[in-house]
C-alpha cells in the first residue's frame, strides 16, 4: 500500500476479465492461480419406485426396504 492505493483493489484491477484469482496469504505473500468453472450438476439417474417385497409363498415380508 506504497501509493495510498490498497494491494487488493490493484489486484482486482489488474486480473478483471481474467480467468485468475488471488489469495493474500500474509502482508508479503499473494497467491495467484487459475479459477475453475464450477462443475456442472450431474443429472441423476435415480428413479423412485415402490411396491411390496413378498416371499417365495407370495406373502408381504413384513419391515422388509429395497435400497
């Protein structure tokens, strides 16, 4: 902060329109690396089903879950 100017707003500046981000990890260290897209969310091939769990002799099993 030489010139009155903070170090963050220079850094916003000067990595606008960039594909980089930064991180003040102490007064005399700053990180700067590349942002990731956030991934995009993965359509879910789960499928809601219901019925009733039955034995070989066809009779409910009672407190019986599929999962």
């Amino acid at each position: 902060r030489k010139s009155g100017v903070p170090v963050t707003a220079v850094l916003d500046a000067a990595l606008k329109g960039r594909n980089l981000k930064y991180s003040v990890v102490s007064q005399k260290s700053i990180v700067v690396s590349e942002k990731h897209a956030a991934a995009a969310p993965q359509q879910s091939n789960k499928r809601k089903m219901q019925g009733v769990v039955k034995d070989d002799n066809g009779e409910p099993v009672i407190g019986a879950t599929v999962s």
